[in-house]
C-alpha cells in the first residue's frame, strides 16, 4: 500500500465552474469573504485533482465535477464518486495560495498539512508544545529555530487531523520524535533533501496510540504527513497518472 501526495497553487485552479457540483457550487456561493472563497476553491481543485489521479481517472471538468469533497460531521474532508463514497482516503491543507492533497486506499487513516515558516511568539510556543519540546526550539541555532516550530506545529496538526479532531483537541497531548534526539536544527537535517527524495520520518504519539509520519523542508514551507498503518515515504501525483518516482522537493 502506498500513500500519494498533490500540491496545487491558485495559479492553477480553473476559472471556469464547470468542474464543481451543484452541492459544491451551493456551498461556494456561502462565502462572502474572496480570500475564503479562494482557499476553499483551491483546496477543492486539488483534492478533486488528487483523487481523479489516484483513481486513474481523467482530469475533465465533467469528471472533476462527478467527484465531490465533503465534510464529516467531525469536519475532515471525505471524497464521494457519483453521489457514493469513493474508495480513497483523503488529507488536505492549504497555506498562503498553495494546496496539498495527500490521499491512498481506505484501509489508511491519513492527515497532512502545509505550514509556512515564520517568527512565532514566545506566548506561543509556550501555550502549545510541551516542556521538551519549548526546550528543543531553545536549542536550535537563531537561523533554524523557526523552521523546527513550524515542523513541530506542522507534524502535530496532522495527527489531530488524523485523529479527526482539529484543533478541538489539546495540542500538547501529541508529541513528536523524530527517532534522534531533538538537539538542534542541523540534527534533523531541516534543510537536507538528500533522505528519500526530500522526505525523512518521524512519529507522532498520542494517548491512543502512534501515527508514523514524514517531513519535508524547502524554501518557506513545512510539509507533514502521518498515518496509520506506517507507509513509505508519499508519491507524487500528476493529473490522470500515478508518477512511479517519489515526490522531488
């Protein structure tokens, strides 16, 4: 089994409205707010996209329309096919006009999540990581403290959203390993893409059990994706196929 990954930027979404369904041309017309029409239309294309390549499918309007992304009652999206569920699970994330679908078989329970690297402060860190982990981002060098907050943030928010619950659930009660210790930036290699194709592992614990999960830093952004049961590192999705070569950060 194989977990695959989609990112998408606003430069890409269509115009046009011919790839969305009714329900989702109802639910758009709700937003009153542009940047959240945007965000919402964004992650939308890329999910409908992530699916039709998972699924072999093409990439047309009237097929991007068949499949809808709907919310849970616990708010995570779910992917349906033609009005029934589609035989895919799904993840998806969107920051600062880029998107990220990450979406493999039903057996999975997936989440991911795009972050952006950037000065945080000290209230947050403090209201949302535990005591080795404020003591981890005290340790990492000046240049590298913030790209280590945003993994950390990153990789927890995909496990809550793994677990299905958002930002409901007290953040400190997920903490993360990265299998080293967490002594400064250079240790877990933020910026070396020479692991897996950009992706290096770690693992996101909580009171019911262990996701497995992997990174990836480059430019301004922190990618993170856990599951379970424990995958390889995610494949890289182009329209219409399943690429065979890992996603190249």
């Amino acid at each position: 089994m194989q977990i695959y990954w989609l990112e998408q930027d606003a430069a890409e979404v269509s115009d046009e409205a011919d790839w969305l369904s009714a329900a989702e041309l109802a639910r758009l017309s709700s937003f009153h707010i542009a940047k959240r029409r945007r965000d919402w239309r964004l992650g939308r294309w890329t999910a409908k996209h992530a699916v039709a390549a998972y699924l072999k499918l093409a990439s047309e309007p009237s097929t991007l329309a068949a499949i809808e992304i709907r919310s849970a009652a616990s708010g995570a999206p779910e992917a349906f096919l033609d009005g029934y569920r589609a035989r895919a699970s799904i993840s998806l994330s969107h920051r600062d006009g880029c998107a990220a679908c990450a979406v493999a078989s039903q057996e999975f329970t997936l989440g991911c999540d795009l972050e952006v690297v950037e000065p945080r402060c000290e209230a947050f860190v403090t209201d949302y990581f535990s005591l080795d982990e404020q003591q981890a981002i005290a340790r990492a060098p000046g240049s590298e403290r913030f790209r280590l907050l945003a993994l950390l943030w990153s990789a927890k928010e995909s496990a809550l959203k793994a677990l299905r619950t958002g930002l409901r659930m007290d953040v400190r009660s997920v903490w993360i390993s990265f299998g080293e210790a967490l002594t400064d930036a250079n240790t877990l290699a933020l910026g070396d893409s020479s692991c897996t194709a950009g992706w290096r592992p770690f693992t996101a614990h909580h009171p019911d059990g262990i996701f497995y999960g992997w990174y990836a830093c480059s430019g301004t952004f922190v990618r993170t994706i856990v599951s379970a049961p424990q995958c390889g590192p995610p494949m890289a999705l182009q329209a219409g196929l399943v690429v065979s070569t890992p996603l190249a950060m």
